[in-house]
C-alpha cells in the first residue's frame, strides 16, 4: 500500500511541472555596444535572486521599465525558454531614464515565477528605449545550487 501512495505521489508531483513555452525573442537578441546588462554574479548560488546593472555608454538618456524576462536553456531542445510569472504577479509600470555615463542597480527576484529554478543556463533580458529604438539587452547567467 504504501509503494502505490508512494508511486501516486511521484505522479503528481511530476504533473505539476511547469511547462516552458519557447523564447520569443532567440531571433532578436544581440550585444549593444553602448548599453550593457550585468549581472553582478553570473554562476549563481542563492535562491532568492540576483542583482544587475544596466550602464548606459551612450550619448542619449534611455528609458527603461521595471519588467525583465528570465529564460532557461534546454539542452535537449537545443532552445531558449520563458519562464512564466506567477498568476496574478506582474511588474510595476514606471519609467526609469538613465542619463548618459551613469548606471542603475535592480534584483531579479525568482519569487515571482512560476518554476523552481533548477541547476541550469538562464539569462535574464530587458527591454530599453533609446532615441525612440527598443533594445533589447541581456546577459547569461547559471545556477550551481
């Protein structure tokens, strides 16, 4: 009795995982030249988050929002995925400029995902407004835990 508890309880815990839908945006990453994503550790070892920086070298202000995507290599697919948020979570709608030479600081919190975030290849995107042309800037990142 309790191998077939047991085997029903490794049923449903694998039903519960999270199915990744493809990266929308594999086609459109590129490096930026002037304008740079860092994360401040890219092997990673905690479970709440990291911290980034976006560090503007150009010679226009950018505008930039709180959102960020979070996407996990699949070795087997040989393909980039996109973690989904939680239900009900999204991010707060504000703009943030970022004047020509300076930099800003955010933390990616995994808290808001819907995925536990296994030991893997990620990067984390963000989407930047410089003289009316969307950006998109990114930076990979693992975690060892």
């Amino acid at each position: 009795m309790k191998q077939i508890i047991f085997l029903l309880l490794l049923v449903f815990i694998a039903g519960c995982e999270t199915e990744l839908e493809p990266s929308k945006y594999a086609d459109e990453l590129k490096s930026a030249k002037d304008v740079l994503i860092e994360i401040e550790d890219d092997s990673l070892k905690t479970e709440d988050g990291f911290k980034f920086h976006i560090k503007n070298n150009s010679e226009y202000p950018i505008a930039i929002g709180r959102k960020y995507v979070l996407e996990k290599y699949d070795k087997k697919k040989e393909e980039w995925l996109q973690i989904p948020l939680k239900d009900n979570m999204g991010f707060q709608e504000d703009g943030i400029f970022i004047d020509s030479g300076t930099e800003i600081s955010f933390f990616a919190s995994f808290d808001i995902f819907n995925y536990n975030f296994p030991k893997g290849d990620y990067h984390i995107i963000k989407v930047l407004s410089s003289e009316g042309d969307e950006l998109l800037l990114y930076d990979d990142f693992k975690i060892i835990k």
